[in-house]
C-alpha cells in the first residue's frame, strides 16, 4: 500500500465520513470538532478508544496481461520467460489453485505453467459458474471472468502489470489469401525464399490446431481443403460467423483473431508471391498483374450495382456519367444477373490452359441450367468467366487497375478492369460517349450478345 506525509505536495486532501458513532482521526486540524476523538495514532489502541476492527491481510495481486500472455504461449516459451517483474509463472499458479478450489479440480502439472488442462478448467468455469456460452467460454481468460474467479475463490485480486517482452513473429495476409486460392501443386512449386506463403501458412495451421484441438492433416504449409474446412469450423463454431462469412478464403479479422487466440502470430499485409507491391488488404499497386496472382475469395463486403460502377470509374480514371452506368448496368444484369460472384462453370472459357492449376474457388458455380450454387472452396477451371461482367482471369489480370483489389470478385476491381479492356481492345472513348455503338452487350437498346476482353 502506498503512503504519503500528511503535508506531502501530492496530496489534495482527504475526507471521512460522519459516522454516527463518532470518528478516531490522528488529524491534529480536527481536535475539538463534534464527531471526531483525537489521537496522536488513529489505531493506537489507547485506553479509552473506541475498539478498532482488524484489517485482514491483504490477498496477493494477479495481472491480467500475464495470463493472457501465458494463455497465449505455449509450455516451452512460458518456461524461458524472463525470471524477473514479468515472469507469470506465480500469477498462474495462482488462478490454478483458484480454479481447483472452485471447482474441485485440480489442473496437471507442471504448477505455474498455463498449458492444456489449465486451459479447458478454465473453460468449464466459465461455462459451469459464470454460464458464459459460445466464444465467450473459450480462449484465453478475459479480465471480467478473471476477477470473478478472484473473488470466489478468495485467493486474488486483478490488475493489469505487464507482459513479457516476447515478440510474436508475423504472417503476410496476402500470402495466405494467396495459398487459399491456389492448387497444391502450386503452393509447393513455390520458392524456398522470402516470397513463400508456406511459412505463414504453416502459423495459421499451428493456430488451428491449437484453438480447435485438433491436428491438420499433412502436408504442414500447404493450404489444402482439409486446413480450409478446419479453418471454416473456426470461424462457424469459436466466433460464431454466419454462413456466408463462415466460408471462404480467410479474412483479416477471422486471421487476427486466430493469431490472437493461438498466441502464435501477428497479421501485417505484404506481397504476394509473385512479388507485385500491394496496399494492404489483398490491393495491388503495381496495374498490371500475373494471371497467377489473381484470386477468387467470395464478395461479402455489400454495396450496389451503382455505387460499384462509380467507384470502379473512379478507380480507371473516367468520369462516372450516364454512359458508363447505363452501359454496366445493362452488361452486369445480362452477364451475371447482377451477382458479383458468378462462375461460369459451362461455357468454352471454362478450362485450365497449359501452365495453369484448377484453383479453389468461393464463387458461386452457374451451370447450363439451374440457379448459381456456391462453390465453397471446391476446385475449379482455372480460365472460368467469372464476376460481375465475367472476366476471364487472364484478361482480369492484363487489365487490371492500380489500386484495386486483385480478387476477381470484387465488382469495382473487376469493373475498372472491364473499363480499361473496352477502352484498349474495344475502342471506347473515355466518356463512354460511344460505349453503346462499340459493343452491344453493353447496349440497352439491342439484343443481348456476348463479349470478349
């Protein structure tokens, strides 16, 4: 506890309550005032002073920042933590004896170290006596369910301290988005250097594997469909993410938290493997783009037919007027009826050309007849016409716009794309003045007719 001098330059004041019964104060400023009994020691204990109740020993201080970070590490990294103001090993052994005394259990050795038993105790308590349910009831202790675990027990009370100065090493987002969208065959054609996804992807399985408490099935750096549907389980049963968001490539806030749950990773934004600079969330800097780093994760991010236009315009650098709207509005309801996720599953674009893989693919598959389905991963022709005005990807790829995304999904990536094709191989004018008598897809007043990038 700690103390200051009475005149200490710090100290603003002080109050104390007016009990009935009268107040003991050592304050010398209020000898004589009704209600106060003056004594040179407010608990001395002198004769004739009112009894004084004992203070009870004071219970030990856990913080909440060094569980966490044990709950976030594993066995051997919680033993090398430095031995001094940052250790945990006290702190844990502490919410250990809390949680064999409240639910009469005792976790297994070792003592002081927060490892799998620790954990799933931990769990059952939130569940059992704090009735926490779904994500709420995993992972690593929360501060509230932490101090209820101090006050029941009546072993600890929380604060926050510090944690160990360990730094968590960092995985490339676009390199695991990069390695969800591409074959086996080339994720293991990959490079050993600084470009390889296979690091990074190898974190993420050690992540799941650990928060799911289960194994991924070999090979170890490879995003293949077993690691994809156990990453799908994460995002469906620990965070709760509905149906079309449970599914798909991995997102950056289903990958933080993963990282974060695990204790295994940090997410940054880099660049893929074939090397082209990006902004940060899957955004390529660099225009045009290798067919190969082209991806196909689902678009969920909401928006309208016109405010992709728009944007898309924006983006490819003419001015979003009646001439380009009217035009994509025509050509996006006859391509995809609207849907920025279609995949053409049937035509004679549908194949996989020498020098490419089947991809995996979070579109959604149209077929000769029959309503979309989505894909949900399954593999897919490489050369599909696909998104809002059905690129192929080679074509999505040579045309593609700085700045904008490089899934081929995204309708306003995919638009921009679209414009520079019509503008380079079709002969539009940059106003669009002439979009309509170039190309009759795009044409409102004529029949429906295919087009080509």
């Amino acid at each position: 506890m700690k103390t200051r001098p009475r005149r200490d330059g710090y100290l603003y004041g002080y109050g104390l309550p007016a009990f009935t019964e009268g107040v003991v104060t050592a304050d010398p400023g209020l000898k004589g005032k009704a209600g106060f009994t003056y004594q040179a020691t407010a608990s001395s204990g002198a004769v004739g002073s009112p009894p004084t109740t004992p203070v009870e020993a004071a219970l030990p201080w856990v913080s909440s920042k060094q569980l966490i970070w044990a709950a976030a590490h594993s066995v051997a990294e919680e033993k090398v933590a430095d031995a001094g103001n940052s250790n945990p090993a006290d702190d844990v052994a502490l919410v250990q004896d809390a949680l064999e005394k409240v639910m009469g259990v005792a976790p297994g050795d070792p003592h002081g170290v927060f490892e799998a038993e620790t954990q799933q105790l931990y769990d059952r308590f939130r569940k059992e006596k704090l009735g926490y349910s779904g994500a709420e009831a995993t992972g690593v202790p929360g501060t509230q369910s932490l101090v209820e675990l101090g006050r029941r027990s009546e072993l600890f009370n929380v604060r926050a301290g510090s944690t160990p100065a360990l730094v968590l090493p960092w995985i490339d987002m676009n390199q695991v988005v990069w390695a969800a969208t591409h074959s086996v065959q080339e994720q293991e054609a990959q490079p050993a250097g600084s470009a390889s996804a296979k690091v990074d992807v190898a974190l993420v399985q050690e992540g799941l594997e650990k928060v799911m408490h289960t194994v991924v099935a070999d090979p170890t750096g490879i995003f293949e469909q077993a690691t994809q549907s156990l990453y799908d389980d994460f995002r469906r049963t620990v965070l709760h993410f509905a149906e079309g968001d449970a599914t798909g490539i991995p997102g950056e806030a289903s990958l933080k938290e993963l990282g974060q749950r695990s204790g295994l990773f940090q997410v940054r934004f880099g660049s893929t493997p074939a090397g082209g600079p990006t902004s940060g969330t899957g955004v390529d800097m660099s225009g045009e783009i290798s067919p190969k780093e082209v991806t196909f994760n689902r678009h969920v991010s909401g928006g309208t037919l016109e405010e992709w236009i728009t944007q898309g315009c924006s983006a490819a650098g003419v001015p979003a007027n009646s001439n380009w709207i009217r035009g994509f509005k025509t050509a996006a309801a006859r391509e995809a009826s609207g849907n920025p996720n279609v995949c053409n599953l049937w035509d004679s674009n549908a194949i996989t050309p020498h020098g490419f893989s089947e991809v995996h693919d979070f579109g959604d598959g149209q077929r000769r007849s029959g309503p979309p389905r989505k894909i949900n991963g399954a593999l897919a022709p490489f050369q599909c016409s696909r998104g809002i005005v059905q690129l192929i990807p080679q074509s999505f790829a040579s045309q593609h716009v700085p700045g904008t995304s490089v899934n081929i999904y995204d309708p306003v990536a995919s638009i921009a794309a679209a414009i520079g094709c019509l503008r380079n191989n079709h002969g539009v004018a940059a106003d669009g003045s002439n979009l309509a008598s170039k190309v009759q897809q795009f044409d409102p007043n004529r029949p429906s007719r295919g087009w080509a990038c």
